[in-house]
C-alpha cells in the first residue's frame, strides 16, 4: 500500500482507521484532496469511526473540496449530526424512504416459544420454502457456530461468518458463497448491507436486529434486480422490544403466520403501565413513615412535673437503669 502511494494514487479507498494510520505516518497527504466520500455513513459512526472521520475531514481542508455522504439510513440522528459538522449547505438526495414497503420481498413473522422451537421453526421454514440461496442472521457468534454445526449436520452445505473474523478469512467465505458453493450463509449483521448475490431468494432473521434500520437492510439482500424474494422472522419473548421497534419504523401493524405443529404460546409481552405523576406522589407519600410531633404544651407540662418530683433528701431522683 505505501508504495502504491509513494508512486502516487489518484484514487484512495479505505477504512477509517487505516486512513487515520497513513496519516500519521506521514504516507498519506490529503491537502490537494478535492473529493472525499464517506460511504456507509451511517455503519461507519455507528462503529465509533466518528473522531477519525472528524480528522480525515480537518486533514483534507483544500478549499474547493467537495463531500459527499452515502448511507442507507439518512434518518440516522449521529449521520445528521455528521453532515452538519462536515458539510457545507448541503444539499440532500434521497431515492425512495427507508420504511418504504418493497414490493418485491414477501415478509413473515412467526411468534417462538422458546430456542428449542425457534430452531424448530428454521428447519421447517428451510424444508418447506424454495430458495436457491438463504441467508440466515443471528445476534451473536456462537449462535452462527452452533447453527451452522446443526445445518450441516442435516445436509446442507453451509458457511458462518461473523465480525470476529479477519478481512481475508471474510473475503475467501463470501466468495465462495457468491460462487453457489454452499446453500446457506449464517452471518451476524457484517453481512447486512453492501452485498450483491442474486441467487439469494430467502433471509431469516433468527434473531431480531436490534436497531430496526438493520431490518431494512438485512431484507434487502434478497429482492434485487427485480427478483423476487422471501423474508422470514422470528420472533421470541427476547426478540420482542426489537420487534416492536422494527414494527415502529416500518409504520405499519404486523401480522403473524403459524406453520402447522408448531403454533407459539407465546403471543408477545404486554407494555409496561405508565404511573401518572399524581399517583405516584400519593404512593411515595403513602409509603413515609409518618412523624409524630408533639404540641410544645405536653412538653412544657412533662418539664414540670420532672422538677417537681424529688427524693426526701432533696437530691435528684434515681434513675431506673434500663435492662
């Protein structure tokens, strides 16, 4: 890379932290940059790349540089925040909004008892379906393991990726993967956005992302170049804030399908109740333990008769010792 540079490039692309590693090296000079793009905007603060993009930003500083800001999410508070820090009266171009209904996908949600059911509900979803290609996303690594221990066990030729990964290691799956070598990619949310594989027809969210843009973008890996896809969602009593959020975003009510044998008792947790401020303070005053004061003439009186109360040698009386 530092020789690429060293023979000059006119064209740089990388991450965050590389860039921001060049630079103080003093391998990379961004003063003549006329042109800075930040793609993936929205997953680049999200990963807490904002103090390097702030720099990059104060290191490019040729005046006529213009920037241009990419995401997916352009609702996305911390983006906004970004674009007002960077950008110069900018200018915003959106093409269709990120809650809009993709006439392509078919969404499903099935409600889930418990693990056991939830990893009842994939199989039949994966036996009864028909797909070319699935992707399948989960919330943590161990369960990209243990899922894709179970799917091979049953005959499908499958990957796991996950973040924990190196870059090369990613790279060699997801070209595998690209290339129709196995049936099933299980992944956590590093596959979520900027891939293009047209063979897939069916994504299951085994567990619920927990931002509800992250939906958008998990569904979007099927439905492309007008083809049409499936998406399927499961959703259990630890999925179901997720859930809600996502139904909330999407601002529309969800319906839930039942597949035959396996119906859910589970059927979603009720709000928590709101306590209005009047009924709390009578609680609060309720639960105080109350604070007997006496009139100062009982004190003044009980003053009185102590003085007056003394032995027949004139001393004081005797105190009964307390037990």
């Amino acid at each position: 890379q530092i020789n690429s540079l060293e023979g000059g490039a006119q064209i740089v692309v990388g991450t965050p932290g590389r860039v921001i590693d060049l630079l103080f090296r003093n391998d990379l000079i961004l003063s003549g940059v006329k042109f800075v793009v930040l793609d993936e905007a929205d997953r680049m603060l999200d990963l807490g790349f904002a103090a390097e993009l702030t720099r990059i930003n104060q290191t490019a500083s040729h005046r006529l540089r213009q920037t241009l800001m990419f995401s997916a999410t352009l609702e996305h508070a911390a983006v906004n925040s970004m674009a007002v820090k960077l950008l110069k009266a900018p200018k915003r171009i959106a093409i269709g909004a990120a809650n809009a209904e993709h006439a392509d996908i078919e969404k499903r949600f099935y409600l889930c008892d418990h693990l056991d059911h939830k990893q009842a509900l994939l199989e039949k979803v994966l036996e009864t379906e028909t797909y070319q290609q699935v992707i399948i996303f989960t919330a943590t690594r161990s369960d990209t393991d243990r899922l894709s221990q179970l799917l091979t066990s049953q005959g499908l030729k499958t990957a796991a990726l996950s973040g924990e990964m190196s870059q090369a290691d990613r790279n060699k799956i997801m070209d595998s993967f690209s290339r129709g070598q196995q049936q099933v990619l299980i992944t956590t949310d590093v596959a979520s956005r900027g891939l293009d594989l047209l063979q897939v027809s069916l994504v299951v969210n085994f567990d619920m992302p927990k931002q509800a843009e992250e939906y958008v973008h998990r569904i979007g890996r099927t439905g492309r170049a007008g083809a049409k896809g499936v998406a399927v969602s499961l959703v259990g009593p630890k999925d179901w804030e997720a859930f809600k959020r996502v139904e909330s975003f999407l601002q529309q009510p969800i319906n839930f399908s039942e597949l035959q044998g396996l119906k859910a008792k589970f059927k979603g947790l009720k709000p928590a109740p709101v306590k209005s401020a009047d009924k709390a303070a009578k609680n609060t005053a309720k639960a105080r333990p109350k604070r007997v004061v006496k009139a100062p003439q009982d004190r003044k009186n009980r003053r009185k008769a102590n003085r007056e109360i003394v032995s027949d040698d004139g001393m004081a009386p005797l105190k009964k010792k307390k037990l």
